[in-house]
C-alpha cells in the first residue's frame, strides 16, 4: 500500500497502524511533501516498508515498489517452507530474509518439495 503522509481526517502514520493491526502481512510505503527525521522514525517504528520524500522520482518509487513485492515474495516462500518465524524475525532486507530462510531450509522426507531459490 502506498499512501500520503498528511491526508485530510487521518494520517499516513494512523493509517499505517490501523493497517498493520488488521493486516501485519501490509507492506505500507508512505510519501510526504513534508518529510522530516522524527515523521521517519516515526513511520519506520510504526512499521513503515519505506518513506519518500515528495517529488518522488519514478526510477526511485519503482526500484522501493520492487523490493517491497521480492520483500512479499520471499515472506511468502519461507511461511510456504514452515519457515513463518524465521521469515518475520529476519532481516528488513530481502537478501536478509532470503538468506535466513535458505539456511533453515530442509526438505520434507517423502515429499516433493521445490527447493527455495538461494
């Protein structure tokens, strides 16, 4: 989800919270004209994927959108595997989860299972 900082009745920072209350899995992205350290640390503590700053550059939206979707995609590979806590305690970093869950990874006796991706 991409969403503003400053919306008019609810803020990107109560929406991020209300949105990672109801849905933890949400990677939220949040965009301001008015970005300052504090609203950053804020919005990462809140458990923001990114923040940028406006006028955002579409080579750099496109680059955090990417990261955030391989982000999902590698959550989703190690909770495929059993692997649900390794993937939520890694690293915020794709390579970071991709390496915990690799390591942790063993295949099921008598299963065909497809090997994760390393």
């Amino acid at each position: 989800m991409i969403t503003d900082l400053k919306m008019p009745g609810l803020s990107g920072i109560e929406l991020l919270k209300q949105m990672r209350s109801q849905y933890p899995g949400t990677v939220v992205i949040i965009l301001t004209a008015f970005g300052t350290v504090e609203t950053a640390v804020q919005a990462m503590k809140a458990g923001a994927y990114d923040y940028l700053t406006k006028p955002v550059d579409s080579e750099e939206m496109s680059l955090v959108v990417g990261r955030a979707l391989e982000h999902l995609r590698l959550v989703r590979e190690c909770s495929y595997y059993g692997l649900a806590s390794t993937a939520s305690t890694a690293l915020r970093t794709s390579s970071g989860i991709q390496k915990s869950c690799c390591r942790s990874w063993k295949p099921l006796p008598g299963l065909r299972t497809p090997t994760p991706r390393c």
